[in-house]
C-alpha cells in the first residue's frame, strides 16, 4: 500500500522551557489533572477533540501508574531539577487510508514494540485536530492529483490529435482521402484541440492556486501548533489564525431562536461546522 501522508515529529518536555509533565498530559488527554509539584490543576476537560487515551505500561512498571495523575506525578517527583528532562512527545500523523480504529491498532502495536517492550511507559492520545490537519493535506493533495491526471490525459490527447492530423493531410495529398472527409476531420480535430488548449490553461491555472492552498494549509497548521495547549485564545491569536467571522440574523422559523456563525481561517477559508462534527465523530 502507498502512504500520502507522513509526519512524525519529537520533541522534549522540559521544566526549563516552562512545561509541566501534569499539564501535558492534561492537555494530551482532555483530563483535570493535580499537579503536586506546583500545587496546581491543568483542566481540559472543554478542550475536546480527544478520540482515545490510553497508558501502556511495561511488565515491571507498578500497576498504579495505570492512572494518570499518578504516573506523572512520580515522574515530576523523581525529576525535581529546574532543568529536568520530563518526557519526549511524539506527534505522529494518522493514515487516512485506515479506518480510525486500524489507525488506534496500529499506533498501539508500534508504540508496544517501539516502546513498551523496551521497558518505557506510554501515555498516548489519538486527537481530533490530527485528523482534521491531515484531512485538509489529503482533500488539498486529492484535487491536484485530480486536476494533474485531467491535465494528462488532454495533453495526450492534443498529440494524438496532432497525430491524426498528419495523417489525414497526408491521405488526402496521396488521393486516399477526398476533400470533403478531410475538411470534415480537420474541423472536427482542430475544434476538439481548441477545446482541450482552453482546458489545459485553465487546470494549470487552478492547479497553480491548489499548490497556494497546499502552502496556506501547512503555514496555518504550524501557526495553529503554537496554540497547543492554551485556555483561551486572545486577540492576537485570533487575528493569526482567523481572517474574518460573519453572524447571520437570528432565524425564529423552527420557534427556537437559531444563529448562525460562519468562520474563516486565515489562507483556509470556511470549514463547514457539520465536516468538523463529522470527523470527530467518526
């Protein structure tokens, strides 16, 4: 099987960057979580968007640390340096060609033999903003492609036009083919050629602005990640990642009232509600 997508990225939880092993987890898991280091709860409970968490522990490892607040509590108790190493972070991208549970299976299977089997405790969580980044990367991905095979096929055609073209020019100076078939043909051919140019320059032109859209998509993903974990977006991330918001008239026709709001992300444009819905609920 061909993968479109890969991405896989580490990084380290370090107390000398601010971070919090509790508070990772926290935001990892949508969990309230204490932490006994700083006398502090992380609670993202709203966040949303967590399809599964699990921790999976190694044979040795004490069955206690199956809760999280425990776990991460003994590793910010071990690790007390203000410069400590807490843990590494993993991001690591579904595969839309699997089904979500064959992508739960599959990461757990290579986290137990990556990991577990060599005596590391795992925390992991399969979030819905994954999903939706590496939807955007296919359905941007799938409409070139689309465009790209279009775009072959009349270029193939256009040659075999030209070939054709040839061929009856050369029947009819031979005497093989009679002036009124080949005026016929040659208008026929030169039509559909015309036809297929127009189309050729209109692909390459919106295959042009997809490859843009491919750009916007990755520049607001790397701008969204700088967000990760925070408990309320503010003016400026607001103005990073939303171009511009539109609330319709109240709508009282169903005897509730009904308003709507329309979104749309900076180089993205509107992600209908139901599609957001959609993923994560799938």
């Amino acid at each position: 099987m061909t993968i479109a997508l890969y991405h896989f990225h580490v990084t380290q939880i370090k107390r000398s960057a601010g971070q919090s092993a509790i508070a990772s987890a926290a935001y990892r898991s949508g969990e309230k979580l204490h932490s006994e280091y700083y006398g502090e709860d992380s609670d993202y409970t709203r966040k949303g968007g967590v399809i599964c968490s699990e921790i999976l522990l190694p044979a040795h490892a004490p069955p206690e640390y199956a809760d999280r607040e425990t776990l991460w509590n003994a590793v910010e108790k071990v690790e007390y340096g203000r410069k400590a190493q807490l843990a590494y972070s993993f991001d690591i991208a579904l595969q839309n060609e699997f089904s979500m549970q064959e992508n739960i299976d599959l990461a757990r299977q290579f986290l137990l033999e990556q990991f577990v089997n060599r005596g590391m405790v795992v925390d992991f969580a399969i979030h819905f903003r994954a999903v939706m980044e590496e939807q955007l990367r296919l359905e941007s991905g799938e409409q070139i492609r689309i465009r790209r095979k279009r775009l072959e096929r009349n270029e193939n055609r256009i040659a075999e036009l030209k070939r054709l073209f040839i061929r009856i020019y050369e029947d009819n100076a031979s005497g093989r083919l009679s002036d009124d078939r080949f005026d016929m043909l040659s208008l026929t051919y030169e039509t559909e050629q015309k036809q297929l140019e127009a189309e050729c320059v209109t692909l390459r032109q919106e295959i042009e602005v997809q490859e843009r859209q491919n750009e916007n998509i990755e520049k607001f993903i790397q701008t969204a990640h700088k967000y990760v974990g925070i408990d309320e977006l503010d003016g400026y991330a607001l103005r990073e990642l939303v171009s511009a918001i539109y609330v319709d008239a109240p709508d009282k026709s169903s005897g509730k009232r009904v308003q709507h709001i329309h979104i749309k992300y900076d180089g993205l444009g509107f992600i209908p509600l139901n599609e957001l819905m959609k993923e994560e609920t799938a």
